[in-house]
C-alpha cells in the first residue's frame, strides 16, 4: 500500500513536469473551482457511509477507483482549470502541484479509507525525501547558483540521507526484545551486512505484516518490522524474513529498481517523440493545427495529460514490476541459499498469508504468496531448476541495462531532427 502510494506520487510529478502550458488563458473559475472540490469531499462521504454499512470487503476496489479519480480530478485542474499557470505564477518549480496532489489523496485515505494518523507519518516520510529534493533546487534557483548535472547531485544526497530522515517521521522505536535483536545483529555481522538499527512499527490502525531495509550505507542504514509480523512469527521464521531482506542488499536491488524508477521519465520522452516522428512523417500539418489550439475539438493539455498517464500506468504495471517481482524471487531464493533450506522462509510467508487471507491471492510486484512459496520448494528440490534459476537473474540485470540503454540510443536519435526537436521543445515548454 505505501509502495504503491510512492509510485502515485511519482506519477502524479511527472504529469506536472511533463503536461504542456498554453499561450492563452481563460478566467480562473473559482466558484466552479470550489463546487468540484465540494463534490468530491461529499461522495467520498457518501461513499463511506455505505461501504462500512456493506456486509462486503470492497474497499481494496474502490480505493483503486478513487485512486483513478485523484488522476481524474488533478488532470483537470490542470488542463480546464489552468491551475499549472497560476500555481506557476506564485512560485516557480513543481513543489505546489505535488502538494496540490497530495490533498486529494489525503482526503481519500481520510475519509474513505480511515487511516490512523501513523500511516500518514509513514506516508509523509516516505513523501519527504521528494519534496526535499523539489526544495534544495528551488534554493538553489533563487540564489542563483544553479550548474549543469545538479539535479544528480541533489538526487545522490537526498538518496543518501533520506533513511535518517525516515525514520525521524515514522511512527517507529528501537527493537525492545535484546534476544531477538542480538540474533538478529549476530545475523548480520555473520553475512557481512552493517545496519546501524533495529525499528519496529507502532500501530498502523490495521493488521500490516511487512519488514524491510532503509538506506544505502551503514551509517543511514536501518531494519524494520510492523509489530504483527513479530507476533505471529518464530525466531527461525523472522531470521528467514531478514536473509530475504539480506538479499535485497546483496544484490543491490534498491540501485536497481532507483534506475527503473527514474528511467520512466526518459521512457516518456523516447515514446512520445517516436510518436510524434511518425505523426510528422505522415501528417506534417499537424503542428500548425498545434500551435493554433483553437481550432483543435480536445484540449491538447488534457489529452497529453491522458497519454502522460495511460504510458506510465503501462510501464509502471509491466515493466517496472516486471524487474520488481524478479528481484522479490531472487530474495527468497538468496534467503534458502543463506539458511541452507527454504522452510523458514516458507513457513513465515505461509503464516502471513493465512492470517491476511492473501495466501491465494495474485501480486503485481511481488508474486502470490503461494506461487513464491511453490517456487521455493520446486527450485531447492531439483538441482536443475536451481542451476538455471541462478543463470535467470544474471539475464535479469542485462535485459534492465539493455532496456535502459535502448531508451537513451533512441532519444539521442530522434533528438537529432530537426524538425522534431522544435515540435517537441514547444511541447514541453
């Protein structure tokens, strides 16, 4: 749930940056303005009512088609409202249309899902490090001490520092249990893993079953449990979840997956421009009709803020999750190998699977919990299975390099012409 959270976030920074302001303005609609923020409040209200009336688990469903009227809503605002241009007016960088964002999707975990004020913190933490980034080039900006590549520098300091900051805002204190956390530590040290410390999760309102690692280096770098997943779990089985984790660092999964992530603007880019070549090529006349917007039927900053949207739903859903599944498996199989047997991992995963009642259930990043659990025993019981499993992964890095690589051969292609880099640089001006 907070993983996905960060993915709308991205998205919704992207559609910022990337949708296309117009020349030409209308009068600012404020009271119709207000009327659709009202609507939206009163059927999430309505909503609500009837959902917790309903005798039916439906919010994971409607949570995902209010999730789509957040993009709906925030398309809107800044194409038919022209809310870019005015927020542009008060301040200069994308900082206030994430917060402008951020506000519907607040309002839907308030009202419809009924968050507790602890998985805002979560949420906000995790949100943080973003605007951060947003704010340490705006300071830069106005002092005007802005260089070439500084967006990469900014990004490697606030990748680095973030975990620190994280768990300042997390609803999180130190592991209490000395047993566990000296296993745990012991753990670590035998596999040559530095961690500076052991959090665990207070109460997110709800049962959440998950662990994880923050940071990229020692001194940042942190283990985390939510406090159910410590209750319902042995010793063994909570040391299976931290070689899985242990995994994840091994194999430099985080770098991985940060190089996928910020990939997708490129993919944006790359896409569109291909598009726009072959549009040229057949219709060259359509830059004309472009330019002059008025005598298009559709709003060009609505319909690219569709396409905007349509492409990232489709890189996100099938080719970042794609890289994201496969680096989940590779965990599993990294924790059997360090354990020399898959059942600790087997019989935890099983346990938050029956007591969640997702035991059965599909994932789009990170596999079911019974086909991961299949897997394991399948892999570990044929020693050809295994030897062609470990050849697996190795593809795995080379499709993401050759995937990552083809995006920037094609943009430094397309970005040759002439013609199309002048259609291009008006549409994301």
């Amino acid at each position: 749930m907070i993983y996905e959270d960060l993915i709308y976030l991205w998205l919704a920074f992207i559609v910022y940056e990337f949708i296309p302001v117009t020349s030409y303005e209308i009068p600012f609609l404020f009271s119709l303005f207000l009327i659709k923020e009202f609507l939206f409040i009163f059927f999430l209200l309505i909503v609500r009512k009837k959902v917790y009336q309903s005798k039916f688990d439906i919010v994971p469903i409607l949570e995902k088609i209010f999730i789509a009227f957040v993009f709906i809503f925030y398309l809107i605002d800044l194409s038919f409202f022209k809310l870019k241009i005015y927020l542009d007016r008060i301040y200069f960088s994308s900082l206030l249309g994430i917060l402008w964002f951020l506000h519907y999707m607040f309002l839907v975990k308030f009202l419809l899902l009924r968050v507790s004020l602890n998985y805002l913190r979560i949420l906000f933490g995790i949100i943080f490090p973003i605007i951060m980034l947003v704010v340490l080039q705006d300071i830069f900006k106005m002092l005007g001490m802005t260089f070439q590549g500084d967006i990469f520098l900014f990004l490697i300091l606030v990748i680095f520092i973030s975990p620190f900051l994280m768990v300042k805002i997390w609803p999180v204190k130190p592991m209490e249990n000395s047993e566990l956390e000296k296993s745990i530590l012991d753990f670590f040290k035998k596999n040559k893993v530095k961690i500076t410390q052991i959090y665990v999760l207070n109460n997110l309102g709800k049962k959440v079953y998950t662990a994880g690692i923050l940071g990229f280096l020692p001194p940042f770098k942190y283990l985390f449990f939510s406090k159910p997943i410590l209750n319902i779990l042995s010793k063994k089985e909570i040391l299976g979840v931290v070689a899985h984790e242990i995994g994840h660092l091994k194999k430099r999964h985080n770098l991985w997956l940060l190089l996928v992530l910020i990939n997708l603007p490129l993919y944006l880019l790359t896409f569109s421009v291909l598009v726009f070549l072959i549009i040229y090529y057949f219709y060259p006349e359509l830059i004309q009709l472009i330019e002059n917007k008025e005598s298009l039927p559709f709003s060009v900053e609505a319909f690219w803020g569709i396409a905007l949207i349509f492409l990232s739903f489709i890189y996100i859903r099938y080719i970042f999750s794609f890289f994201l599944r496969q680096f989940e498996r590779e965990a599993d199989f990294y924790s059997a190998i360090i354990l020399k047997t898959p059942q600790p991992l087997i019989s935890a995963l099983f346990k938050i699977g029956q007591i969640t009642g997702q035991l059965y259930k599909k994932s789009w990043h990170h596999y079911g919990i019974f086909e991961r659990i299949e897997v394991l025993n399948e892999v570990f019981s044929d020693v050809e299975k295994f030897k062609k499993i470990k050849k697996k992964f190795i593809k795995i890095r080379l499709i993401l390099m050759l995937w990552i690589f083809l995006n920037l051969m094609i943009s430094l292609i397309v970005f040759n012409i002439e013609e199309i880099v002048k259609g291009v640089s008006w549409l994301f001006s």
